[in-house]
C-alpha cells in the first residue's frame, strides 16, 4: 500500500467532498456537499479517528462516520482544527463522505499544514483541547 499514488496513506493529500446527515441514509443537515482538504499522517498525536476510517481508500470510495460534537477534536484534529467553524451544528450526526482526489503532497504543503496544526486554540475555544491538541 505504501507508495501507491491512488492509495490513502501517509504524506497523501486528500481531497473529498463531505454532507451531513440525522441517519447513516440520510443528509439532511447540509445543503450541498462541502469541500475538505488535507495531509494525512501528520497530526502529532498520530491518526485520527477519521484518518482511521480513510487509512487504505481510493477516490471513488464513500462512506460515512459518527460524529458526537463533543469529540470533533478527538475525530478530526489537524484536520479540522476547532479554530475553523465547523459547517453541521447538530450535537451527533453521522458524516458522508466522498474521496475525489488523492495526490503526493509537496514538501511545501507538509511543512505548512504541519506549522498549522501544531499550535493550541486559545482559551475559551469549547473543543476539549484545552488550549492545546
């Protein structure tokens, strides 16, 4: 699996498409799919839980994940750092995604999507951090 171009895997960029839904059936809380983007295996706190979910998919592969708002930080961490307001307000809702794209990342965007992730939220930022990851 390791360096296969079309594998997610460390260092890969990933680009998906994600919705929201009440269900594993439906997705009722988002409008229209949302965009995300990131490296994955570079949280300083090894996998997330969604990176989990991801580990060995293709693009084409769908699937969706449980989500407690309570544990986006623990689920998404790097990923989603809770500076950036997440786009599903419900307190648990299952999360739909879509993979479109996987890509080497470049030694550019390591560096900057690591610099990103590995500083603390701040007081006051309700994620459970902490102020920190």
């Amino acid at each position: 699996m390791g360096n296969n171009p079309n594998i997610v895997g460390p260092l890969k960029k990933i680009s998906l498409l994600f919705t929201a839904g009440t269900t594993p059936e439906l997705k009722d809380l988002t409008s229209a799919p949302e965009a995300l983007e990131f490296i994955f295996g570079i949280g300083t706190e090894g996998l997330t839980s969604f990176e989990c979910a991801l580990d060995g998919k293709q693009p084409g592969d769908k699937g969706f994940i449980e989500v407690d708002k309570n544990d986006l930080a623990e689920i998404f961490g790097h990923i989603i750092p809770c500076t950036q307001s997440f786009p599903v307000s419900a307190g648990h809702f299952y999360l739909h995604y879509n993979i479109t794209e996987i890509s080497d990342a470049s030694s550019r965007e390591i560096v900057k999507s690591m610099a990103a992730s590995g500083g603390g939220c701040g007081d006051g930022c309700d994620c459970g951090c902490g102020g920190f990851h």
